[in-house]
C-alpha cells in the first residue's frame, strides 16, 4: 500500500461511528472496553510488559538485585527510566482498579530537560490508540451510561449488559439535562458516537498551560459564556457556554496541564472537584459538568517546593500523586539517548568518533551523582552503570550502598539532557572543514561551555576537575589502547616474535638448562634468561614470575598438539597478549614512526603509516580525526 493510500485509510479507520443506544449497550455486552474509563484505555494503549529476569545479565543483575523487571514495549526509547515508567504505569493500573488513583493528579516532578515532557507526549499519544463512547452532539463527550439512574437502572443494567455499578456514577450535563428535557425524557432519542481522542482535533487530549498572574481565571479548564450567542440564548443557558476549557475537552481523556504549580491556586480549584467527585461547576449558574479522564500535570522542583511549603495549599497536596523523573544516572543509558537524538537529526550521517557520546554521558552522570564517602565518585558511575570492580577498585562499595548513601533526590540535579545535546552540537560544528565529532573537541567545548555558564565557583571547579582527574585520563588509556591496537595489526610479526622467544626463554628457565640461539650462537644461561624474560614481563607488573612463566610454558605446549608442533598465535592467550603489548609499548618512541604526521624517513614507515590510518578509519575515525587525536596522545604521553 502506497503512502496516500494508506494515510486514506487511516482518515477513514478513525472516523466517527454512529449507533443507537441500544446498539451501545449490546455492545457492552460483548466488549467491557466499551464502558470503561480513560485509565483501562490507557492501560490497554499501553499494553503487556515483557518481563525481563535481570540474573540472565550480570550488568542488570547488580542494578536489580536479581529481580525480574517489566519493560514495557510503549516506552521502549525512554532509556535509564524504568522506575519512573513502572511508577506511571502503577497509577493507571491503580485507577483502572477503581482505588484512590483515579481520584488523583498523575503528577511528574523531576529536573529541566530530564524527561517529565516526553511522557507527557508518549501519554497522549497512546491516550488516541483507544476509542471511547459519547453522546454525539454532547460538547464535553459524555458517557451515555450518564443517562441511567445507578440506585434504579444499575441491577438491570449488570444482569442484562454486565456493567458493573461503578460504571455509572456520571453526571448527566447540562447540554444532555436541556436534550432530555427537549425529548420529553425518551433517551431513545439520544444517538451514541464512537470517537477517537486526538490530539490535533482537541477531542479528549487536550493542554492548558498557566497564563499571566493576574487575569488567568477558572475559564481555562472549565470553559466560559460564549457572547456571540447571548442574541439567541439567555447567559444562563447551557447552548449560550462555550465548551472550550481543558477539563471540558479531555473528559474521557487526558489533561495535560504544563507548569502545573506556576497557575495561581484559584486557577486549581476545579481540578479538586474534577478529579474528586467526577465533576465541577462552570462560569455560570447551572448544573455541574462531568470529568472521568485523567489530570496529567508536571513541572520543576522548585516550583513544586514552593507550592508544598504554603499551608494554603494543603487540599491539593493529598490528591497529587508524584512520580519523580530525575536524571538519567547510567552512563551505558545516556548514551542511548544520545543515539537516539542524534538519528533523528541531520547528524545522523555524521562520524562521531568512538568514545565520544560515553565521555559526554560520563560528565553528565558525574555531575548528577552525589559526592560518596571513601570511595571515587568515578567508580561510583561505573557501579551505578552495572559494572563490577571487585578486580580493580577495593573501596568501591556495592550499588545499593551507594543508593541508600545518596538518597532519594540524587538525580535531581546536575547538567541536563538538554544541555548535553547542546554540547554535542557544538562538538560535530566544531571544526570548519567537516562535520564530525571527537573527544578532544568535546573536552574543549565543554570547558568553554563550562566558562560560560557561569555556574557558581565551587561547581566551575568541580565540573572542570571531573574533565581533567577523570575523563582526559580515561580518555588518554582509551586512545592509547585505540592507536596501539591498530599499530599492532600491521606489527603482528613483531609480537609474534616476543611470543616465541618469550615461550622458549621461559621454558629452558624452567628446565634450567642453558639455551643457544640457532641465529647468533650466543648462549643464555638460566640468569641471563631471567633478565630476558623481565624484560617483558616488567612493563607488565607481573608480580609472581614463577607462576606467569609456568602457566604460559603449560598452555603453549598444550596448544601446540592441536597446532601440529608449531606455537599459537601471541593473541590466543589474552594473560601474556597484554603482557606484550605494555612490552610493546612501554616506549612510546617505538609507536612514533608509524603513528606520527611528520615526513617520513623511508616508504616503508609511509606505508605502515598509511596502512595504520585505514586501520582507525576501519574504527570509526576520520584521516583528520587520526591526526588530531593521535598527536593529543602523544603531547598527552609527553607530559605525564
């Protein structure tokens, strides 16, 4: 199907459908979706979690404890978000259940640019997957359960239709009061629409944002007296109101009410009456107006603290129910977010060179996560992104320590999503000759950016020692290992070579038998051997030599029944192939010749520096990233 045809199709899928009301209640019968509110449609929209058993991953397993965790396919790209999403999904579970949720506020409460917004989207546009049921013609899409009577029609109505009796504690409005009365009380008369909400249309989604502080009245949510139809209609009739506030467009359907807490309090009333008896009053003197749908509201903390600090307002602080949305704590995570914002720009063509979206997400998690008591707040990251450093780092403690010690607002503070992607724009615009980014350009814009800010002395200080203790150190042992690795694909010879004299070495050491070389004649005696062998393993810190020597001697003669008599690659044993490469590269100076930009002294160094080139470029960089980063490493080398 083309793309016109199939936009035909979906135009022609959401269109309204007409029914009777006895079409409607057999259709109760046979679908309870039908009469349920916004929270089972929601749920619906949002669909079954997979269930994901964390013990199968050992990243997963230290964050979770070994829980089984429910992701949920809706909200497959909010990544690092789990708790918050659980915690939204809960409220609509809750509400759906009829207990005290679906008499409260869903309130996000969370950090600039931390994520409440997306959620807010995400929500409404699953709030337009399930349709709902109104009277048509009705301007705030009613129920037509609202014309029964529970206490007379409820048992009829749940013995022939099965709709529970809870299903009909709706208000009839007054539109529907001023129709019944037109009808002479025959509710035959009323025809049903099937509908679904929609964003764009304003029918069951719809946003109010707070207006100015001094004339921002009650008429935003609740409508008010439309004076072009005050020629025809008394202003006390319900045809002469205009239906135009937030609560009148969402009921069966969400509210999504932005900065929440920047309204003036009398602009809040009628959400207490809204969400807690199902409906409010409106601008003028008749009956109430119904509400069943959903009161999405966030904003910032400061706002929030403000609000919950005043005693005036203390009705409405036991009707929110706050779900936190902090920042997003794992490194592995933010840089999912990264990917995600940069596929979706122009960027999405762009080289970024390895490891620079993880040192952008490092900074931003660094500057997120409170301080710890003895320990690094460096491992604490990689704790908190899953990793374990029992091997390499004693005092750092586990995860949940590091959870109980920050408490619970860690994550409400530090750089923002938002900010971070400003970064990463400047960083790929950095250089005038091409559009890409790398890790030493992001450590220049950030402490550029830094500058700029003027953030407060003692954060300046913090966030410019988290560039140069933390990230320009990792990132030089990251590089290193980058440029030393596609060094070592073209000098592979030369490792095997270590490799096999290192084995013979070793092995007549352990024999204490003295050794020839074939080549020179010159004889190693078992102290010369040792010094041969130190050589290599020095660089290394190998602690106990007697061992290493044992173990490599033990493996290669293993190996070399399987490989017909002749020694394994230097690779195949990962102990001694790391043992090589410090060996290798325990001089910088050996690395120069090929890895350098200056002219080179014979074509053989230009073709291994050629050839070294298309290596890192077969990594992810740029011929001109490869210069730039590689002669950062060597200045970086030089100096340390």
């Amino acid at each position: 199907m083309d793309v016109i045809s199939n936009s035909a199709a979906r135009y022609q899928r959401l269109r309204e459908e007409e029914m009777s009301l006895d079409e409607f209640l057999a259709l109760c019968q046979r679908d309870p979706m039908v009469y349920e509110g916004a929270a089972h449609r929601m749920l619906a929209a949002i669909g079954e979690p997979e269930m994901v058993d964390t013990r199968n991953d050992p990243h997963l397993s230290r964050l979770f404890a070994n829980k089984v965790i429910r992701r949920y396919p809706a909200f497959a790209e909010f990544y690092g978000m789990e708790d918050s999403i659980e915690q939204v999904v809960s409220f609509f579970r809750h509400a759906a259940q009829g207990l005290e949720e679906r008499k409260q506020i869903l309130y996000l409460l969370g950090p600039v640019g931390g994520g409440k917004s997306s959620i807010a989207e995400r929500l409404k546009y699953l709030m337009q997957k399930v349709p709902f049921y109104a009277l048509k013609g009705s301007p705030v899409n009613e129920s037509p359960l609202a014309l029964f009577d529970p206490m007379e029609d409820g048992p009829v109505l749940e013995e022939q239709f099965g709709i529970p009796r809870r299903c009909l504690n709706h208000v009839l409005s007054p539109w529907a009061v001023k129709r019944l009365e037109e009808y002479g009380g025959d509710i035959r008369q009323f025809r049903v629409v099937k509908r679904y909400p929609s964003i764009s249309r304003q029918v069951g989604v719809a946003k109010t944002e707070p207006g100015d502080e001094n004339n921002q009245d009650i008429s935003s949510l609740v409508g008010k007296v439309d004076i072009r139809k005050l020629e025809n209609f008394a202003q006390d009739d319900t045809d002469a109101y205009s239906y135009s506030g937030g609560l009148c467009l969402a009921n069966q359907g969400l509210l999504e009410f932005v900065e929440m807490f920047k309204a003036p309090i009398k602009v809040l009333h009628p959400l207490l009456t809204a969400t807690q008896e199902g409906n409010y009053k409106g601008t003028e003197g008749f009956g109430a107006i119904p509400f069943d749908g959903i009161v999405l509201a966030h904003s910032n903390e400061s706002e929030w603290k403000a609000f919950r600090n005043n005693r005036n307002n203390e009705a409405f602080l036991d009707r929110v129910y706050i779900v936190k949305v902090p920042y997003c704590l794992r490194v592995s995570e933010e840089v999912h977010i990264y990917e995600k914002l940069i596929r979706e720009s122009s960027l999405a063509s762009a080289v970024c060179a390895p490891g620079t979206l993880k040192m952008m997400a490092q900074f931003a998690a660094l500057t997120r996560l409170k301080e710890p008591e003895n320990s690094s707040i460096f491992s604490k990251m990689q704790v908190y992104d899953g990793e374990s450093l029992k091997d390499t780092d004693p005092r750092a403690k586990s995860y949940q320590e590091y959870r109980d010690y920050a408490g619970v607002d860690e994550g409400m503070s530090g750089i923002s999503t938002r900010f971070a992607f400003k970064i990463l724009s400047k960083v790929f615009n950095y250089d005038s000759t091409e559009v890409a980014a790398n890790p030493v350009h992001l450590m220049y814009v950030l402490e550029q950016q830094i500058e700029r800010e003027q953030f407060p002395a003692e954060l300046e200080t913090k966030y410019t020692g988290y560039i140069k203790e933390y990230l320009s150190p990792h990132y030089a042992e990251f590089i290193g290992k980058e440029i030393q690795t596609a060094y070592l694909e073209s000098y592979s010879e030369y490792g095997q070579n270590i490799f096999d004299r290192y084995v013979t070495y070793a092995d007549y050491w352990i024999q204490d038998s003295e050794y020839r070389d074939t080549d020179t004649g010159e004889v190693f005696d078992r102290n010369a051997l040792n010094a041969e062998l130190e050589k290599v393993e020095k660089p290394a810190g190998i602690a106990n030599a007697k061992d290493f020597r044992n173990e490599i001697v033990n493996f290669v003669l293993r190996a070399r029944a399987n490989n017909q008599g002749k020694n394994p690659s230097w690779t195949s044993y990962e102990k001694l192939r790391l043992v090589i490469e410090k060996k290798m590269f325990s001089n910088t100076e050996e690395l120069l010749p090929v890895i350098s930009f200056n002219a080179k002294a014979s074509a053989e160094d230009a073709r291994k520096h050629e050839d070294f080139v298309t290596r890192m470029e077969a990594k992810g960089y740029t011929p001109k990233q490869v210069r730039l980063l590689c002669e950062w490493y060597l200045r970086v080398r030089k100096s340390s």
